[in-house]
C-alpha cells in the first residue's frame, strides 16, 4: 500500500510538473505571438500580408522592406537614422534626469521625515492616473504660446514629467528594504552621510534603480500619441510617429510599417537583456555579509 501511494504521489507530480510547462509554453506562445507576427510581416510579401484567409507560413522571405526604408528620404525611404538618433537622445536624456530627481525624492520620502510628506507622496502618485492623452491639448497649447514645439527640449521636459512619478514611487520601496543600520554603521566608521549613500545605499538599491531606468527608457521609447502631436519635423520626430510615413490618404504600407516596428524593438530587447543581467546579478551578491 505505501509504494503504491508513493507511486501514485510521483506520477500527480509529475503530471503537475506537465501541466505546468504546457501552461507556460501557451503563455509565452499567446505574449510572443504579435512580436514574431510583426517580424514575420517585415520579411514576407505584401499580398501574404493582406490574403484572406491569413497566411500562416510564408512562401518568400525578403528584405525588401528594409533596404527600401533605408534608402534615401523622398525616394520611398524613411529617415530611420533621423529618428533613430532623436528618439536615443529624447529616451536617454530623459531617463538620466527621471532617475537623478526619482533617486533625491525616493531617497526622502524613504529616509526623512517631514511635513506633508504623505499629502505630498500621494500627489505624485495621482498625477500617474492621469492618462497621456488626456494631457495632448493642454501641452500643445503651451509649447506654442513657449514656442518649443518641434523641439527635442519639448519632449524631453514631458517624459520627464510623466517618469518622476513612478521613479520616485519604485525607488523609494527599495530603499525602505535598505536598513538604516547599514549608512549609521559606515558614518560611525568614518563615512561622511553623501559617501555612505553611494557606498552602502546605492548599490543595494540598484536592483530598483535599474529597474526604474527600464521603465522610464521604454516609456520615452515607445511613447507614440504625445510625441506625434508635439513635432512636426524630422529635426525632432521619434521612431513611433515615423510610422506614419508608411500611411496615406488611401494605402497603408504595412510591411514598411512592421519593419520600422522591427527596428525600433531590437535596441529595447537588446537593452532590457544586457540589464536584467546586472538586475540579477544586483538582486543575489546585495546580501549583507557578516
């Protein structure tokens, strides 16, 4: 009897185990499936992407779509380098400022106290339910009157303020999780209180700090409804509006668009997978040592 239910208890673990993978499999399969479509859409021809029904295995992949979007602007090319070099100016400039503000204000809401510190936390929190859209008109109107619209300055200035926010709310949780023992401990040693922070705090946040420069990059990355409103020109367009150059007034180009949306994912996979590296890496040698 009990090798019997000694069996019986491996084989339910080991169709638990089953079902489990087979239910990871689907969900990675369901999330990956538009990424792939999109890729696949690139590199096939037109009419594949049009048929109906929907053609699920290509016969030619080509990369047509890419050496036309690279050719020379006014000649059925896109100024891809253009956007590109103003959407990693925009998206890194505004991290940088998002994070050093997002790192001052979580570092005082987690370690300071002071009047209305609450009042004052749940203001920037509710300033995150306010949706982007909802904020095109008003911005529009005073980058005119500021006569900064069409500029990299002005789209700088907006994820700037649409990343503080949750910079200030991700980071501030994880330097609560920082005991204060640690930063006393160092100033006893000798550390003046700026240079506890970076020695001890800091790098023990990091994991957090990471995490908000991910966040904060895409979201400047991939932003499309604020900066297609906002610029005008390709002195200061992003890759997201440059998807419009595949739109007419009767056509739309989708395997051009797919390429673009190609491009603009490889440098947003590359850099989230270089940083979870160190997000790992942070996250298991962030222990305190005895």
């Amino acid at each position: 009897m009990a090798v019997d239910r000694n069996r019986a208890s491996r084989n339910s673990r080991r169709l638990a185990a089953a079902g489990h993978a087979v239910g990871l499999f689907l969900a990675m399969l369901f999330i990956c499936l538009p990424g792939a479509w999109i890729v696949l859409n690139a590199l096939r021809p037109t009419v594949e992407i049009m048929a109906k029904p929907p053609v699920w295995i290509p016969q030619s992949l080509s990369l047509d779509a890419f050496t036309a979007m690279f050719g020379a602007a006014g000649q059925g090319g896109v100024p891809v380098f253009d956007y590109f070099r103003n959407s990693l100016i925009i998206s890194v400039t505004s991290t940088v400022i998002a994070l050093g503000v997002g790192m001052a204000g979580g570092y005082a809401f987690a370690r300071f106290r002071f009047k209305g510190k609450s009042a004052l936390f749940l203001a920037f929190m509710l300033t995150r339910t306010v949706p982007g859209v909802a904020l095109m008109l008003p911005l529009f109107i005073v980058y005119s009157r500021l006569h900064i619209i069409d500029t990299d300055f002005a789209l700088i200035l907006t994820y700037v303020a649409l990343n503080i926010p949750f910079t200030i709310w991700l980071i501030d949780g994880f330097f609560r999780q920082v005991p204060r023992d640690l930063a006393e401990a160092a100033q006893i040693d000798g550390c003046t209180r700026w240079q506890a922070f970076w020695t001890v705090e800091f790098p023990l946040a990091g994991p957090g700090i990471a995490s908000s420069g991910i966040f904060a990059f895409l979201t400047s990355w991939n932003e499309f409804a604020l900066a297609s409103q906002l610029t005008r020109s390709v002195a200061s367009r992003t890759l997201p509006p440059g998807l419009l150059d595949y739109t007419s007034e009767f056509t739309i180009d989708w395997r051009g668009m797919c390429a673009l949306a190609v491009v603009m994912i490889v440098p947003a996979l590359a850099l989230t997978f270089i940083v979870q590296k160190h997000l790992v890496s942070g996250l298991t040698s962030g222990a305190v040592k005895g």
